[in-house]
C-alpha cells in the first residue's frame, strides 16, 4: 500500500501500443472513471459538514436562543443536503460497472439503528425523534456507501485531504474576519478570545484540530514529507489557540498511544501486550481513585466542576433514577420543545440552552436506555477493540493505526462531551469515517494464524471464501 502517490489519482498509466482496446475493455476504463467521481462527492460532503451553514457565526445570545428552540430536525437546508449526497451517490451506485470496493456486513450497527427508531416511539415528540434518527440512518449510508464505491484507502486519503483543507482555512481566517474567536457578546465570558476558526464553538474547533494533529501526523510517518509535519504543529498551536482542554489533554496521549500500535502492528501477540498495558492503567486509574476518593468525591459534589458538567450530568443522572429501562426515545431529552424532559430536572439557569448531556454514553443511556448503550458498547468499543486486535497486518497498518487513533479520541472526548450520534456533528462523521475504514480493513486483512489449514481451507478458498488486500488497500475476493 503506497500513500507517496498524489491525493485521488493512481500513478499515469504507460502510453499503449498496438491496436485499439476490446469493447469491454474500454466500458471498464470508462466505468473506473466514476470512482474518483464518488470520491470528489465524498470530500464535497466532508468539506460542507466540517464548514457548516454559517460559518464565522457573530454568535450572540439571541442566536443561540433561536438555534435551541428550532433544533428539531426540521431544517429544510440541512435535509435537503443530506437526501441529495445520499441520492447522487446511489446513483453513481447504481451506475458503475466495476466489483464493490466493500459490501456491508456489520450488521451490529443496523441493529442498534433499528432498536433507536423503536425508542422513537414513546419519546414525548416521537416526529422529532424519528427525524433526528433518520439524519443518522442517512449519514451512516451515505459513509458506508461511499466506502462501498470508492474503498478505504480512498475514503483515508479523502479524509486527510478534507481535514488539511480545514486546517488552512482556519488559518487564513485568523487575521482577516474577528469571527474566527469567540466573540465578546458571548454569554459564556470563559469562551471570549478562544480560536474557533469557522466552527461554530471552541469545543468543536479543538476536537476536528486535535484529529488533524494525529492524522498528519500518522501521514508524515509513512511518507516522510516534511509538509504533513508542519501541518501536525500548526493543528496543535490551533488546539492550544482553543483553550480546548479535553482535546489538547487527548492529543499527545493519542499519539503516543496510536504510534505504539502502529509499532506492534506485526503481531497479535504485540498487539494484545498493548490491550494488557491499556487494562493496567485502568486499574492504576482505580487505585488512584480508591487513594483519593475524598478529594474526588468532593470534585463530583460541587456543581460547577468540570466547567458545569457535573451539574448536567446529574440532570441525566435524576432522570434515569425515575426512568431506568426504557430512556426517553432518541433524541428526546433535551430540546424537544416545551415538554421535554430534561426541563423538569434542571438544576442551573444555563442547562435551558444544553442540547446534550455532555458525555456520550450518558447521552445514550439516557435516551435510549440500558439496550441502547449496550448496543453502542458493542459496536463502538468492543468489536473495534476485537478489529484492532486481530487485523492489523504490514499492508493496512497506516490505516489501522490512523483509525485506531481516531477511534481512541472519540472514545474518551466521549467522556466529557457527545459526540456519538450527534446529529451532524463533525467529531461523528469522522468516527464514522474511521469505523468504516477500520472494519473494511479488519475483514479484508490476510490473517493465516487464525485460519484452519489443509482441505477446509482449500475448499475456502476454492468457494470464494478467502480475502485479500491488493497493493492499493481495496478488497480482492
């Protein structure tokens, strides 16, 4: 797997002689053509969900007033965008003439999607929630679709071209427009002078800076050019710019984690010390806690720990005491309208403009309740883990690793934010966009050691059964 060559093109093919090519011959070369065609939509999609509808925001408090009460769903811009990249990509679908670069089987994440269009049912606006729920349907398919089209090394490299773009646009728009930082009508004066570049918020600017850190700097590894170098330092000076803690705390620990991967991604037996160490410090994270419970305790007591997360969590936390079993229908906790649930909680004057419950998990268990954060642990963490464990080879570790990364992030910013499901929210496309790399990569991964030999594994291979990954990273069967 070469990522030297140039972003969304192979190398130029040799001039031909002789006679002109078999008619079928040229429908193929015609119908490869409509692979860098989903690619470019692919980018186009990432490059209008990381931008949003208005960028540069003046964000006052009126605005984010609007923006609470008219967060429904019902966004005529926002459901036209997704229903016309989801309808150009079937159709480029439907008219291809070369083998999918991927077919979908991790049927784990459809189930989880159908037990949360169940929970819609007796949400106290079960339309809001259904078409909260359906925007996640159509932006799971339109990633796993173009993975399908274009394969996971195109989706990697389309994603760290978007992620650069994003990068040097948030550069640029420092010195030119005073609405690339926080500004001082911010209700909240702690955000004022943050860097947010075209984001909306501070918190979403370090999240996507703090993944383009650990991307480039997984690129510069491979290629060794010094230009994805400069653009990892210039990421994390723009962390640093935020003042987004939980991203600046996450990237160099990231890193470090995903490189050591990246290292052991030769064998299991390697891979699974890693597991070891990471379960270590989870016990060595517990016996800090049980040394210091006072002192935590004390923390989780005061309200306004955590920059008020504490306070928020606990409005999630009374309600599951009341509602343990069911949730309250996807995306139906907070604005819902005048009757949605958390308003009968609230604790603080602020949490009247929360649109999440800060923590992902938290998130989910109270929306969708115990099934449904037991689904998500299924999908998101524990069969990844078992991905990362077993299917890293030479061939797919650059995109291993990078997923690898990605997925590490998400996971723990999931503890102090949400992310995972959330609407249209940039940190989500992009695990997205990992999970459908990381698993395309786990199913095609040449894993010998964990295959039979002899007869059976000949009668595998003589039925089709047996996978492979070709020079360029996509799927041979």
């Amino acid at each position: 797997m070469s990522l030297a060559l140039p972003w969304g093109r192979g190398q130029a093919p040799e001039r031909r002689q002789g006679p002109p090519l078999p008619r079928k011959a040229r429908q193929g070369a015609r119908a490869e053509a409509l692979m860098p065609l989903a690619q470019f939509v692919y980018f186009v999609f990432l490059m209008m969900i990381f931008i949003g509808q208005e960028p540069f925001s003046p964000r006052n408090q009126e605005q984010l007033v609007a923006m609470a009460a008219n967060n429904d769903g019902s966004d005529p811009f926002k459901q036209a965008f997704f229903i016309g990249f989801a309808l150009v990509l079937t159709l480029l679908e439907l008219s291809r003439r070369y083998e999918l670069q991927y077919r979908f089987t991790y049927w784990p994440l459809l189930l989880m999607l159908g037990w949360f269009l169940i929970t819609c049912s007796w949400g106290v606006d079960p339309f809001v929630s259904f078409k909260r729920a359906m925007q996640q349907v159509i932006v799971i398919y339109i990633t796993f679709l173009s993975l399908a089209l274009i394969g996971p090394e195109r989706i990697y490299r389309t994603l760290v071209a978007a992620l650069v773009v994003s990068l040097l646009i948030c550069w640029i728009s420092l010195p030119i427009t005073p609405h690339a930082v926080h500004p001082p009508t911010e209700n909240d004066k702690a955000l004022v002078g943050a860097w947010r570049g075209f984001f909306f918020h501070k918190n979403i600017a370090g999240a996507v800076m703090a993944l383009t850190f650990v991307v480039t700097a997984h690129v510069f590894f491979t290629t060794r050019k010094w230009y994805f170098a400069l653009f990892s330092v210039m990421a994390f000076v723009f962390v640093v710019g935020t003042k987004s803690k939980t991203s600046l705390a996450l990237c160099f620990g990231i890193l470090a984690v995903s490189s050591v991967y990246r290292y052991l991604s030769q064998t299991v037996a390697r891979r699974a010390i890693l597991l070891l160490l990471v379960g270590v410090g989870m016990l060595l994270f517990l016996a800090l806690y049980i040394a210091f419970q006072p002192v935590v305790e004390r923390l989780f007591a005061d309200p306004t720990a955590f920059t008020g997360r504490v306070s928020i969590w606990q409005v999630a936390i009374d309600y599951l005491a009341d509602h343990p079993y069911l949730g309250a229908g996807f995306g139906g906790f907070w604005q819902v309208g005048a009757n949605s649930p958390a308003f009968l909680y609230l604790n603080q004057q602020f949490q009247t403009l929360t649109a999440h419950s800060h923590n992902g998990y938290l998130e989910i268990l109270v929306t969708t309740g115990p099934i449904g954060l037991a689904m998500l642990l299924l999908s998101f963490v524990v069969l990844p883990a078992w991905w990362f464990l077993t299917g890293a080879t030479k061939q797919n570790a650059t995109l291993l690793a990078t997923a690898f990364a990605i997925w590490s992030f998400v996971i723990y910013q999931n503890l102090l934010e949400t992310s995972f499901f959330d609407k249209d929210r940039q940190v989500w496309v992009i695990f997205l966009a990992a999970m459908a790399i990381a698993h395309a990569s786990y199913k095609t991964a040449d894993r010998p050691g964990w295959h039979r030999r002899g007869a059976d594994a000949s009668m595998r291979r003589g039925a089709g059964w047996s996978r492979r990954v070709t020079s360029s990273g996509e799927i041979a069967t």
